[in-house]
C-alpha cells in the first residue's frame, strides 16, 4: 500500500505564500494522476488542484492564478505552490491519487495551513 507523507504547511499571512510537499512511497506513482485536497473547518474536503499523467492540471476555481500544482516523478513527489493567500485557504490539504474520479489510497496525515493576520 503507498503512503502519502504531506509537508510545508504553517502559519501564513494574507498575501503571502507557502509551498506543500507530498511524498507517495513505492512504485508507479509516474502514472498516478494526483490531487491535492484541502478540507476546511467543518466543512468537506475538496479538490483543489490535480496533476494527470500527461501533463495536464486542473483546479478549483477559488484557486486559479494563485496556485500552482507540479510534480517530479524521480522523486515521486507532488507539490502545490500556493500564492497570494487568502484566510479562506486555511484547512488541511491532503493529497492523493484520482483514479476513476475517486481518491484511490489511504488518507495520509494532510498539512495544516492557516491564513491570519
């Protein structure tokens, strides 16, 4: 089973930027499409941005311009630049392989972020 290890989360001001990490142990992740997730405050945890085998990314709306996911397949790393942040990005941001429209491997821990002043 791959782990999904998140990292670089922390407390950010408006404006301001961080970049998350999240590192998949085992093989295959080269042909895994990847998201990052992000679940705020007692709300549901939804996709943010994802990255597919061919190259292609896609995000949410909210995060369009601001945010920036790519890979390195060497290192099976996903990572998620995150620009110009608002509060309303704070929560925990997971990431995970989509396959068939749905998360595909356990949870891992996610990365805090939060957004104040």
């Amino acid at each position: 089973q791959v782990q999904l290890v998140e990292s670089g989360g922390g407390l950010a001001q408006p404006g301001g930027s961080l970049r998350l990490s999240c590192a998949a142990s085992g093989s295959g992740f080269r042909i895994y499409t990847m998201a990052w997730y992000r679940q705020a405050p007692e709300k549901q945890r939804d996709l943010v941005a994802s990255s597919s085998i061919g190259g292609s990314t896609n995000y949410a709306d909210s995060v369009k311009g601001r945010f920036t996911i790519s890979r390195d397949n060497a290192k099976a790393t996903v990572y998620l630049q995150m620009n110009s942040l608002t509060p309303e990005d704070t929560g925990v941001y997971y990431c995970n392989r989509v396959f068939n429209g749905r998360t595909y491997f356990d949870w891992g821990q996610g990365t805090q972020v939060t957004v104040s002043s």
